[in-house]
C-alpha cells in the first residue's frame, strides 16, 4: 500500500457519502494539473512525441469519466472494504499527494481480492477484483492508452474493443463457412488469463506505448499481489480478470498470433483468448494446429488440447452459437446446446419455490435475465426453438402459479375470477397436486399469453 493510501485509511477510516454528489468536485483543477486538449477534439490526448501518456491520463477531464464509468459499473469493494462513494471522499483530499507518487513512479496498486465466481457448468472462475481508486486508475488509463492502440489490431479481434461485439464475431465465422471453409481449427487457451507472461507482455506493450510512467505503472498493477482468504499471495504471471485493463492487454499480447494468422491469408474470428480458423480441408487444419501451438508456445501460453480440436465448422460452438445448413444450402446461427441447457438451469433456479413470491414478483425477477439471453442471442435463427422455449417457460410459470395457489379451492376460485369454465376449475383443482400436468393445454385458455405478456414477460419468439 502507498503512502498516500496509508494516510488516507489513517485520517477518513470509513465515511459515508450522499449519493448523487457532483462529480465536477470529486478531484480540483490544482490537483490535475494542466488539461492536455487535443486541438480539435478537445479530449485528452497526449501530445505527440513527448510522452505524457500517464499526466493525460491523470487530467481532471479524464478521471471524470473515468469515476463515472466505475461507478456506473457498480464494482465491489476490493480489499480496503472502501466502496465507490467512501473512496471520492477520500480522494477529494488526498488526490494531489496519489497522484504526485503516481508521477514519480512511487506507487504501489493493493492486492486484488480473489472472488470464485460459479459457472453454468457447475465450475468456478476466479476473478481479482481491485479496490475502487485502483479500478479508477486503471480506467483512466484504459481511455487514454486505447484510442492509440487499439487502431494496430487486426480486423479479426472483435472481443473487448470500441464498436464491436461478440455478435461480429459470430458473423466472421458464419461467412468464412458460407464460403466453402467448413473445417474449423477451435483452440482453446488453458487458463490463459492465470498464464500471461508479464516480460513477453511488458515487452509487446512497450513496442506500442512510449512512456516509462505508463510501462512501469502497468507492470506495478500485473506484480500486484491476490489476497485470498486475508493471505496475500505475490503474483510472478497472469493478469487477473475484473481490472479494466485486463482486456486491452489480453489483445496486445495475442495480437502477434492475429498478425501471424493474417499474414498467410487465414479466414479466422477471435475474440478474447477464444479463436477458430476456418479452412477448407482437415489436412490444412492440422497444419494450422502445428502453426498455432508454435506461436502461443512463443508467448508461453498453452493450448488446452481436450477442448480444442479440428473439426467440421457445424460440430463445434463458438460463443455460446453453433452453424447449421438450411435448405438451398444457406449457412445459419443457432443457440449451442449447451447454453440451451444452461438458460433451462437458471430459469429453474430463478423460479423455485421460495418465499411466496406473487408470479409478478417472479416475472420481475426473470425480466432482466431474459432480456440480456434474448439479446445476447439474436442472432440465432431457428424460431421452432424460440417458440418451445417460450412454451417450456409458460408452463412452468403456469405450475408455479397452480402451487403458489395450492388448495383446491383457492384454486377454483382464483380460475373463475380469471374467467376460466366452469369444467376447467374443477378439474384443475381436483388434481390440484399434479402441478406439471394441469398446467399444460387445460391452463392455456385461462393464464394465456396476454396474460404474461400484461406481467411484462418477455417473449423470446
């Protein structure tokens, strides 16, 4: 911990801020020191052969935005258990004597806090998550250090990068396919991010970036330590996932085997440390295997030969998408079937029982996961799936309605007052334990669509 954050912690302990406090105040003009304008545009940039990367970074404009995007991303706490708004309190103070050491190259990042986050497939995935001034530095860095490196990657990077997602991505892939390449060479990086090597990184970033400050207080963030368990465990690779700069220097280190690939021509789609390369035989992809074992060898890092393979482009996903031919021979997305199977598993665990949630309350609590799935996999064109997962969802809420009504009399009242026959009532509520089964055609004239739909659930056909 720096000097300056040891006597922040000493003097302010723990505070509380007003939510919504102005964020012009969070950090003065004398503190920032002169604001680097960019003639035209105004912004922080660095002026051209000088350096000054790191003072643009640190330019009372940039860190605005900066804090602004750290709290909009509402992070938790890192190890000094100070959360967004005890941390512009401190700053308000303290600022001019972090940012005088982060000048000098005095400063030193804390530990990151070890967080093991729980994957669909029942594995775990860890992340380091920074404290929030760290979280900010590194923002404010990121703005400054993208706009200038991110123009020299390849087209064939879609991940973490301005104006651009995984759904780009996905459509380089289902092109090269659609142009006869339908071998596909699917590598998969083991635990890439716990593997990063910080010289051969250091090394490729300094290539790109002229600025000792920066250089240094970048590699002071990849040497900074994990706590795990109140143990703080020094780091000698990896770059742990939840910092913002963790993306930008994941591409600059796998950029070299994007330019590899590029330059003997390639069809190929990467995004993070997942890529494939389509080619039109297996005998070329085996070729291209060799070549990429050589050049992630070069960085140190391995391919997990388990989940990689070389295979035909309609056997393997690609970001949670698999391809398939329709008629006339037209290539396709589809939702692989594994995240079909992972949206089923977190519906069931959105809607167990609990608590006696009323269905709007369960509706509430589904609204947001189905809309970033819906979204997330749009491209998917397959509508016999949209419309049975819509119908596997509708039926279960309709279960979970019958139980939430439990009795058999509740039951028949609740269905007359929704205008169910006089048949159905009864006959739902006779069976009124069979939850699953009255659920199915016998509820469809009374909790019907619009029914849901007037709840504000989304369809997903």
């Amino acid at each position: 911990m720096s000097k300056a954050m040891r006597q922040m912690l000493d003097k302010s302990g723990r505070v509380s801020v007003a939510q919504g406090e102005a964020v012009r105040d969070l950090i003065s003009d004398e503190a920032c020191g002169p604001l680097l304008e960019h003639p035209e545009t105004g912004s922080a940039k660095p002026r051209v052969g000088t350096g000054g990367l790191l003072e643009a970074a640190l330019t009372r404009q940039n860190l605005q935005v900066a804090f602004k995007r750290v709290k909009a991303n509402k992070g938790a706490a890192g190890v000094d258990g100070l959360d967004i708004g005890q941390t512009a309190e401190l700053l308000r103070t303290n600022w001019p004597d972090i940012r005088q050491e982060l000048l000098a190259g005095r400063y030193r990042p804390q530990p990151v806090r070890k967080v093991m986050i729980p994957k669909p497939d029942g594995s775990q995935r860890e992340l380091g998550i920074p404290t929030v001034l760290d979280r900010l530095i590194q923002q404010a860095l990121l703005q400054v250090l993208q706009p200038i490196i991110d123009p020299s990657f390849s087209e064939h990077s879609h991940g973490f990068r301005p104006g651009r997602r995984a759904h780009d991505a996905v459509k380089a892939a289902r092109a090269a396919v659609a142009s006869g390449k339908r071998v596909v060479v699917d590598v998969d990086l083991a635990k890439f991010f716990d593997r990063v090597n910080h010289d051969i990184l250091i090394d490729r970033l300094s290539k790109r970036v002229d600025d000792v400050g920066v250089i240094r207080l970048i590699r002071a963030y990849l040497n900074a330590g994990i706590m795990d368990g109140g143990v703080v465990m020094e780091r000698q690779m990896g770059t742990p996932q939840g910092g913002p700069l963790s993306p930008l220097l994941a591409n600059v280190l796998l950029d070299e085997v994007d330019k590899a690939l590029e330059a003997r021509g390639y069809s190929f789609a990467r995004y993070a440390d997942d890529c494939n390369v389509y080619v039109g035989s297996v005998k070329a992809g085996e070729r291209v295997m060799e070549l990429l074992r050589n050049l992630y060898a070069g960085l140190k890092l391995q391919i997990n030969e388990a989940k990689s393979a070389v295979a035909s482009a309609f056997g393997r996903k690609f970001l949670g998408y698999a391809l398939w031919v329709a008629k006339g021979q037209e290539v396709k997305c589809a939702v692989a079937k594994k995240p079909l199977q992972n949206f089923k598993a977190r519906i069931r665990q959105l809607t167990r029982r609990s608590g006696g949630r009323s269905m709007e309350q369960v509706v509430e609590k589904l609204r947001p996961y189905l809309l970033g799935w819906k979204a997330y996999f749009g491209l998917a064109q397959t509508p016999k799936v949209w419309r049975e997962l819509d119908e596997w969802l509708r039926h279960r809420l309709r279960a979970i309605q019958l139980r939430h009504w439990k009795r058999p009399k509740t039951i028949y009242r609740e269905l007359k007052a929704l205008g169910a026959k006089e048949t159905v009532a009864r006959r739902v509520a006779g069976n009124s334990r069979r939850w699953w089964r009255n659920s199915a055609k016998l509820l469809n004239s009374v909790l019907t669509i619009a029914y849901f739909d007037r709840m504000g659930l989304p369809r997903l056909s």
